[in-house]
C-alpha cells in the first residue's frame, strides 16, 4: 500500500506532504508517514527546517473518527506530535482550510503557523464528545491564552485565520493561492532561528477567574453535556502552575473517561448519521441535478418567512406570494426584523442585510412565480386549499420547475394527483423556526422522479439544513412518532400525572421541552374542531376556554408577561373533571414510568416506520429527532437510545403498558441486535 504522507525536498527544507483524501484525518498510514518524515528530516544533515502541508482541500481534519473504538495501529497522535515538537529542525505547519482537532494539534506541534486568509482553526473534539486529545489542551492555552483555549475546547467553534493571528496561534498569513511558495520561504527565513519556539515550554498565567467566568456563563448551553466540563478542566489544569507532563496525564485521563463514555458514542454516531442521512440509496450517484436559480415561497407568514430566509441567505434569490399586501408587507418587515437582529448581533454586515433584501421580489400574483426553478407553498395545513394550488401552480411553472409542498402531515401523493407533472413534486418539511432549525425533512412521493429528490436533498447544504428522506405517511417521521408521545402523556394526565411533572421529567432527561409546553408553544388552537360546544379532551375543554397557550399567555400553564410559565388552578380543576368522569384506576407515577411510558413508544413507532421503509434506516430516525425536536445530542437519538437501554427492556416496558409492540422491534430484542 502506498504510504498518504511523501516528502519532497526544495534545497534545505523537506516539505512532508499528506494525500489523503477527502479530509487529510490522521488514521494510523499518515501517522506513521509523518513520524517517518520527521525522522527523515533530523536525519539529514542537508535539511535546515521543515514545512508540513496537505493536498487536496484541506489541512489535516482530525483524528480519523472511524479509527475509534478499534485497536491503535502504530504511533499515536500524541506521540507523533511530540516527535514533531521534539525536532531539532524548525517545522513550519502550512494551512489551509480547516485544521480541526488533531490537525490543529499537528499545527500547535509545529514550532510556526502561515496559514492562507480563508484557513479556520479549531478544536470541535467537544461535539464528538471528547476533548483536544493530542496535547491539545495543554498547548492551546500555552499560545493563545485561557480565555481563547476555553472558548476553542469547550464551544468547539473554529476560528479564522486573522483571529487566529492575533491570538498568537498563526505567526503569518500567506497569500491565498501561494501557501506553499510562501511556506517555504518562511521556513528558510527561520531555519537557523534558535532557541526553537515549542508550544510545550510556554507558561501559562493562571487565570482562575476566567474559568469561573466561562463556567457560570455557559452551564445552560452546556447542561447535560460531559465534554464541556472535561475540556474546560484540561485547560485550568493547563493554568494552575502544573507542568506540561502533569497537564498531558490529566488530559490523557479525561480523554480516556470521554472516550468510553455513551455520549461520546452517542455523538460521533450522530457525525456519520447525519452524513448518511443525506444519501438515498437507490438514486445512483452522479444524477443529473436540477439547477436551483430562483426559489418561489408561497405564503408570508412564520414558515414562509422562515423557509425564504435559507434561502436568501445562501444567495439564492426568493419570489414571495401572499394573498393580500398587508399580509405580504408583515411578512416580510419580519425577515427584514429578523436578519437586522442578527446584524445587531454581528451576524451580518449591513450591506448583507440590503443584498439579501433586495434578492426578495413580493408579490400578490402566483404568476411570478412562472420563472421560479423550486416553489415550496407553506399555506394552512387543509387538503382541499393545497389542491387547488397545486392545479394552479401546474398551469403557472415552468416545465422541470419543482412543485413542494411544505406540509407537516399531508399526503404529498393526492397533492401529487391533481397535476400533470407528479414527479416533480416533493414534501419539503421545514422545522420551525424555519431558519433556525437544521432539520429538513424531504418527503419523497410515490411518483417522486430521482433527480427531483437527488436536488431537495444536495439543495440541503447550502442552506444549511441536514436533510432526511422519508416516505409518505401520516406526520412523516417526526410528527408521527411525536404523536406516540402525545398519547402516552395525555394517557397518564387522565390516570393523576401532572403535566408540569411529565413536562419535568422529559426537560429534565435533556429535551428543550416536554409535551404540554410545546402544546403551549405550538398552538393548543392547533388543528382544534373549533366548535366551544364540543368539549372531548382537556384539550377541547383548553381550547374551548380561550387556553391557547403562549399567545393567549395561558395555556396547559399560566405565562406572565415574559413567558415564564406556572401550574395553572385552571387547568388543574379541567384535568381533575375528567379524571372524575372517567373510570380509569387513578395512580402515581415515578420519572422513571413516565420516561418509558412516553418514549418507548416512540421507538415502537420507529421501529414500525422503518420496517414500512419510511425511514431508510434507523439513525436517519434519530437525525429527524435531534435537528428537529431537540432530543439530547448526547443520547444519540431514540433508536440510538432504545439501544442503550436495550431492546428487551424497551419490549418489556412496552408489554408493562399493553402497547402493542413493533414485529421488527421484538424481533430484534429477542435476537440480541440493535437498531
Ligand atoms: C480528534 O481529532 C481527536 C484528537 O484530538 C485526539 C486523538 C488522540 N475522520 O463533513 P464532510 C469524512 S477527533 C474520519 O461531508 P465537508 C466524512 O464522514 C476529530 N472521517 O465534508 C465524510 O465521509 P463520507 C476532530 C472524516 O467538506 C467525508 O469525510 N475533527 C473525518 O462538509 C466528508 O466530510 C473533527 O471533528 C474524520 N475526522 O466538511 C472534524 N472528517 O463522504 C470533523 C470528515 O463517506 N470533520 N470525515 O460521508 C468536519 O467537521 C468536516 O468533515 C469538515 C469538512 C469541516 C472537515
């Protein structure tokens, strides 16, 4: 096999490059090819100073993930990069777009940094799960302060190559399209530079406060999460005055915790997840994609807003329509509100704002939308209103143009039927708020043509959205597992649960929210009869008493003013008149009843949505619940969560509760496998 790493020699220096495509990771072969070329280098006495580089599209990318778990072949990273510092020769790092954790530790390794302007630098080891590894922990501070290693490790956020430069960790940038000519000539210019600069022989300031600092301001965001508190510890080790040996052994530790921990297991399966998700496997590679010049949104209001946002801001130019102009000038005052907030917030230059204003075209006519390559209708959920636009729209867009519809339950198929053209037309389910939340589920009709679907889902990207397929059924994937947990909490309500106790329990095993605050958030209104005479559920009885949620400051809670939510007597006293009407057995119930009362049946659902081939397999299950509902990234998903508890006692919990079980989940729990 022949080796990813080769060196080349430019008079006095060896420039060892990596070819390993397509991200440069350091899996064992570049490894030893590195530690080889090093010792090549303090082996000649003709060489004065080394440069490492990459090709292909990026500097060294990290420790190669899919290594993990499997037994370590040849040198590891640490050692490599000890190797590397150790050299008695000046080592130059030459960057190019993203050197991430162990690539960033090779970097920090070297005795120098040129990077090109658009090089970013980080260590996202956290959102693995893990921390900087490699010495990086321990090197970062050393160069570029406490404050910023904090931030790098426990964010996991990457820095550009000019912040990178102020800080320290990049002596010098180089041209954009000359890096190598530039890195070696830096390396000339510093071959005979003596002492050589080693990151490990730094000091760092003790800066007690700041870590105080950094820890009080993020333990919401980092709530739950054990990476955040291991990296930010390696760091403070890094500052209280212990040496780089004692710094490494503890860093080596906490690693070592992480990397047996479920978390981390649950967060590096959400990385290939989330990459696989975006492949359909029966569309061949190389399909011929649709271009995507003009987007058409049809509805101004919170989704149609949201879903034009994407795509504005990645560049592409948006058609909205509305019905009325009061309707289309609130709508977009919105978007306009809402990217001036985040230009406040230094998100956006200002000219963005008015370049991404001026690439939205309203309009009151559906006929603009005739040049439109895609147009997404976000109008009220009722099949007889989308019907009759679909047969508007066949007769309006161009021929290829893609037809979708944005719907959140509806049969994409009938919608499909009334056109001439049911191959290009698509579901495009945007979570709300639609220009925040990363899940977009794709809705792939019966008569769906592949090159349609193959360009929703490569279209994902660049919005910024990681895009799943799922098949056509009542709620998709999400809604209709999300249906299961309904159930379940309205089930305990009727049997003496409290909605703030199931609403606990959920919040507190990591969801944004439970069932009865999202009901609130969502809309109790929503999909309601509408008829106050018709009162069948609590719910009824809410919506019938104006309890709408959050917009009527009352809901399953009681909000006052800045939506801070309270039990509600109210509601206590509905619950309790059902209760008393009904000849359910009353109980109590512990936090642990309650988690499989209303999750286990959500994996029933997945289990039964994968075997229908709704979902095309299990971890695209848990992308939906983890882009589009909030479930705990460090619990992996709810396939990935059934796994960990295992399957039998899912069954079990499920049999305990006479919920009729999923054939493939019991089928896999008594064979011994996993999702
Ligand atoms: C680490 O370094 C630990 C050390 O501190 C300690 C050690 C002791 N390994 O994302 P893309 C694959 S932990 C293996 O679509 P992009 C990826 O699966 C690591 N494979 O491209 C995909 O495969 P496929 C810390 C990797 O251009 C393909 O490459 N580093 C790795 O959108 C393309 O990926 C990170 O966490 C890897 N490290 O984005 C960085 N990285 O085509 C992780 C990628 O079969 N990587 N692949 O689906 C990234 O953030 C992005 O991949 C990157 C490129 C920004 C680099």
């Amino acid at each position: 096999m022949t080796s990813p790493i080769r060196t080349e020699r430019h008079g006095d220096v060896l420039v060892i490059v990596s070819d390993n495509p397509p991200v440069n990771a350091l899996g064992a072969a570049v490894r030893a090819g590195l530690d080889a070329g090093i010792k090549e280098a303090a082996g000649d006495a003709s060489i004065a100073a080394v440069v490492i580089r990459c090709d292909g599209r990026t500097f060294f990318a990290g420790a190669d993930i899919t290594e993990f778990g499997k037994p370590m072949r040849g040198p590891g990273l640490g050692e490599v990069i000890d190797t590397i510092e150790a050299c008695g020769k000046p080592v130059v790092a030459a960057i190019h777009g993203t050197a991430l954790g162990g690539g960033c530790e090779v970097a920090l390794g070297c005795h120098y940094r040129i990077a090109v302007p658009s090089a970013k630098l980080g260590t996202p080891e956290v959102k693995l799960g893990l921390l900087p590894g490699a010495g990086g922990t321990q090197r970062l501070p050393r160069l570029a302060g406490v404050a910023l290693a904090l931030e790098m490790t426990a964010t996991g956020n990457p820095i550009s190559a000019k912040k990178a430069q102020e800080a320290g960790l990049v002596d010098r940038l180089a041209g954009e399209d000359s890096l190598e000519a530039d890195a070696l000539a830096f390396a000339k210019e510093v071959a005979g530079h003596r002492p050589i600069p080693r990151a490990s022989e730094r000091t760092v300031a003790a800066d007690r406060e700041a870590v105080e600092a950094f820890r009080k301001a993020n333990a919401r965001k980092f709530r739950g999460f054990d990476a955040p508190a291991a990296n930010i510890a390696c760091v403070e080790k890094a500052s209280s005055g212990a040496t780089f040996a004692e710094g490494i052994a503890f860093e080596r530790e906490q690693f070592t915790k992480l990397m047996g921990g479920t978390q981390s297991a649950a967060q590096r399966h959400l990385f290939f997840a989330e990459r696989q998700a975006a492949k359909v496997d029966d569309i061949p590679e190389g399909t011929q994609l649709r271009p995507i010049k003009r987007v058409g949104v049809i509805g101004a209001g919170t989704m149609g807003g949201g879903i034009s946002m994407n795509f504005l801001q990645a560049g592409i130019p948006v058609t909205i329509v509305e019905t009325a102009q009061e309707a289309l000038d609130r709508g977009t005052g919105t978007i306009r509100k809402n990217y001036e907030a985040s230009a406040a917030k230094g998100r956006f230059q200002p000219e963005q704002v008015e370049a991404m204003m001026g690439a939205l075209t309203p309009t009151l006519s559906l006929d603009d939308l005739k040049e439109c390559d895609l147009i997404i209708e976000a109008v009220y959920e009722n099949m007889d209103v989308k019907k009759e636009l679909f047969t508007k729209l066949d007769a309006i867009a161009k021929p290829g143009a893609i037809l979708a519809s944005n719907t959140s339950y509806l049969n994409i198929d009938e919608m499909a039927a009334v056109t001439s053209r049911p191959g290009d037309v698509i579901g495009t389910h945007f979570f709300s708020p639609a220009n925040v939340m990363k899940l977009l589920e794709v809705v792939r009709g019966a008569q769906t043509a592949p090159d349609v679907l193959a360009t929703v889902m490569a279209l994902a990207k660049p919005i910024g959205k990681v895009a799943v397929v799922s098949g056509v059924c009542p709620g998709f994937i999400g809604n209709r597992m999300l249906s299961q947990r309904q159930q379940a909490a309205n089930a305990m309500l009727m049997q003496g649960a409290d909605p703030e106790q199931i609403d606990r329990v959920l919040v507190e095993f990591g969801m944004p929210m439970g069932p009865f605050q999202m009901g609130d958030l969502a809309g109790v209104d929503i999909g309601w009869h509408r008829d106050p005479n018709r009162i069948e559920s609590i719910r009824d009885a809410l919506a019938a008493r104006g309890r709408w949620g959050q917009k009527t400051k009352k809901g399953w809670y009681d909000y006052d003013d800045k939506r801070n939510p309270t039990p509600s007597p109210e509601v206590k006293e509905i619950i309790e008149d059902f209760r008393s009407r009904s000849n359910l057995q009353r109980r109590t119930f512990t936090d642990e009843e309650i988690l499989a009362a209303t999750l286990y049946p959500m994996v029933n659902e997945g289990a039964k949505i994968l075997d229908e081939g709704m979902a095309q397999r299990a971890s695209d299950i848990d992308v939906v619940w983890i882009y589009g509902y909030g479930w705990p990234v460090y619990r992996g998903g709810p396939m990935f969560w059934a796994n960990t508890v295992g399957l039998d006692k899912v069954v079990a919990g499920l049999d305990a509760n006479d919920v009729p079980v999923a054939p493939m989940l019991r089928r896999k729990a008594e064979a011994g496998e996993k999702f």
